[in-house]
C-alpha cells in the first residue's frame, strides 16, 4: 500500500492489514546450506464502511525474481542478485504457490472479480505486472 492508501485509511477510519511471506520453492538456490527464496507473497486486506455494512477487500501481489530460477549453487558463492518484478494476482494464485488455507481473503479480492481472468488460465497469464501504484486495481 501507498502513503495515499494509509493516508486515507487513517482519514475515513479504516484498518489495513498487510502480510507477507516467501514462497518457497525447491528450484530456490542455495547459499551456506540454506534455501534463497526467489519470489515472495503479499496481501493487503482492509475493510469500508457504509452505513452499519463493513465489507472486507483484499488485493494479492507477488514479487518474484524472474521465470528463469537461477540454479542451486555452490554453498560459499551467494546468488545472484537481480531486480525484482511485481505483479497483481488473483488471491487463488498465492493459495496455489504457497498451500496456505485464505479462503475469506480469497473471497474478498478486488482483483479476482475482474472479467478478464477465468478459471482454468495459465496462472502467469492472469498476473499483471506493475510498473508504479497506479497500475493496482482496488
């Protein structure tokens, strides 16, 4: 989320949540016998309020090194290091990466409603790749 996003948060009363966690992978290379995760999760999810109604959104997001994992290495070279791309995903997409139970932040995904993903599409298909905040679709 952005300064706006907790600016405004904090003006209309709204909580924000925000968790965060690699996905791990057994392709991830190795540096002094431990795993470098290659990609990681995130979810943001806060709540509106229209009159007595609070609703529950939530937006997923991967950050992730690239398609090409860089091969296992030898334990005293370290990994390569490499910008990474961040993409908008559908929350279902994070559940299938990670094996984690998110159902209620599944069901209330912003980006998951949107016409242009459909169920049984190529996961990488269904991603964004953003460039700066304005591309996130709340």
């Amino acid at each position: 989320m952005t300064t706006g996003g907790s600016c405004q948060a904090r003006t209309n009363g709204n909580r924000i949540s925000v968790f965060t966690a690699p996905v791990l992978s057994i392709q991830d290379p190795t540096y002094r016998g431990v795993k470098i995760p290659q990609a990681f999760w995130k979810i943001a999810a806060w709540t509106t309020t229209t009159g007595d109604s609070t609703v529950l959104h939530a937006a997923g997001f991967v950050l992730d090194l690239g398609t090409v994992r860089a091969p296992a290495l030898i334990d005293s070279t370290p990994p390569p290091l490499g910008p990474y791309r961040t993409y908008q995903v559908p929350i279902v997409d994070i559940i299938d990466l990670t094996g984690l139970n998110l159902t209620a932040l599944s069901k209330a995904d912003v980006y998951a409603q949107a016409p242009a993903i459909r169920e049984g599409t190529d996961r990488r298909q269904r991603w964004v790749k953003l460039i700066d905040t304005a591309g996130i679709q709340l």
